[in-house]
C-alpha cells in the first residue's frame, strides 16, 4: 500500500489488490491518514484504487469473508463501489481508475463465478456517486448494493408487492437523492446489506431517511442484514448468518402489513 501511495504521488495510476478486504486493517493507517488526506493536505491528487475481495457465502470463516465497506463509508477523500452486476463489475473499476482520488472497490468473492453477463464495451464507464433503479416499483424500496442486489431481485420477484430496486453501487458518497426519490414513490423501505447490522451503510441510509424523509415514511424503515457477530466458519451457521431470498421476502411481508 506504501508503495502504491509512493507511485501514485508521482503521478502512475497504481492498483492494489489485498485478496482478501479482511486483511484491510494491516494497512488501514495508510489508507485513512495518507490516501484520504494528502489531496486535502497538500493539493497532491492520489489516483490510486484499491480492489478488496469481501463477502461470505464462501466458507472462508471470520478471517476471510468479511464485508468491512463500513469502516470507509463517512471517510472525507476517499471514494468506496460495491458492484452488484458484471456491467458494474467492469464499469466501477474502470471509473475507479480514472478518478484522480483513492476508490476502493469492493468486489464480493461469491460473485466472481455466480454472476454471468455480456462483457460490456471497452469504453463503458459506471459514473462513480450514482445509484440505479434495478427494478422500478410502487409499494416499497430495498436499497442495497453488492451481493443484495440479485438477493433483492429474486425476493422482489416472489414478493405480492411492487416492490422497487435501487442499487446504490456507489456507497460512499451516498447518492442520497436516488434514496429520497424513490421514497418518495414507495413510502416505505427496506435496506439489505450482508455487512453486520450496526455496520455497513444501512446506518448512513437510515439516518438520511430520519433527517430528510421522514414525512414521507407510512411505516418504520426495516434492516435486513446479518447479527453483529463474525462470519461463522460453520456451514450451516453461515447460511443462517447471512440474508436469503426467504428472509427479504418476510421482512418485505412484515414491512407491508403496516
């Protein structure tokens, strides 16, 4: 990470891969005190990305399926994507290296093979701070990012609402304004995230709701999202760890007998 901070200064556009984000705590100190600030301290621009494979589903146990995005999300000078599809997959990053800041990306490991799509053009650019409706709908939001975003999909399908998508893929900084519009649509939410309740972006999304669009609430926000605990290393502790299509359905169900 030093080296890559060093390259950068100097102007080459550097790629760090960690392999896995848990291991992001190592060099957190120079992520959050060098790259976040040099741009604001002394007017030098650190094009530098910064891939993190995250997420569970894999059995990698505590050490190796973390989804530690919430550590960044609030971070003045850094940028943070979690893409949720191939095209983002491709697009976010390219974008990632075009910004003259630090973007970390959050590339969720049991996507790498699970996600199938077209490639998509060379020249093809997700903009960086700009959520997407995935499926439009009238009765309720799930907000969510990453490995939500097909989960989401799916629980939408078996749902008896309309429920609407929206993929935030950039989740810091927040594309508050996508939240607040579909609010306004739907008025109720759900937010899905597979990081740890009290972590994550679901605390920045549901404070945004609280301060700017409460009057448009007909029923308490909702979370779904993992217990505050570590990733268990137990199979089928994991998969009762982690948001399934069946969960979202009945939190979906809960938030619609309001």
């Amino acid at each position: 990470m030093g080296a890559a901070i060093g390259a950068a200064w100097m102007g080459e556009r550097p790629i760090v891969e960690l392999q896995f984000a848990d291991f992001v705590t190592c060099p957190f100190d120079l992520i959050v005190t060098v790259a976040a600030k040099t741009h604001w301290r002394s007017g030098i621009a650190l094009p530098l990305v910064i891939r993190m494979p995250s997420g569970g589903g894999i059995r990698g146990g505590p050490f190796h399926a973390g989804s530690p995005e919430g550590w960044f999300v609030g971070q003045p000078g850094l940028k943070v994507v979690c893409p949720g599809t191939v095209e983002d997959a491709y697009g976010l990053l390219r974008a990632a290296i075009d910004d003259p800041d630090p973007v970390l990306v959050f590339e969720h490991k049991g996507l790498y093979r699970r996600l199938r799509a077209a490639s998509p053009p060379a020249g093809h650019r997700t903009p960086l701070g700009r959520a997407h409706v995935a499926r439009a709908g009238a009765d309720a939001t799930v907000v969510t990012y990453g490995s939500g975003v097909q989960l989401a999909l799916d629980a939408a399908e078996r749902s008896t609402a309309d429920v609407e998508v929206l993929d935030l893929r950039t989740v810091w900084p927040l594309d508050e304004a996508a939240v607040l519009e579909s609010l306004e649509k739907t008025s109720r939410l759900l937010v899905l995230q597979e990081a740890a309740r009290s972590t994550g972006v679901a605390g920045l999304v549901l404070s945004l709701v609280a301060r700017r669009g409460f009057e448009l609430l007909d029923a308490p926000p909702a979370l779904r999202a993992p217990p505050d605990t570590p990733v268990p290393f137990a199979p089928e502790l994991e998969d009762a760890y982690l948001p399934t299509v069946d969960s979202t359905v009945a939190e979906l169900e809960r938030l619609l007998a309001y």
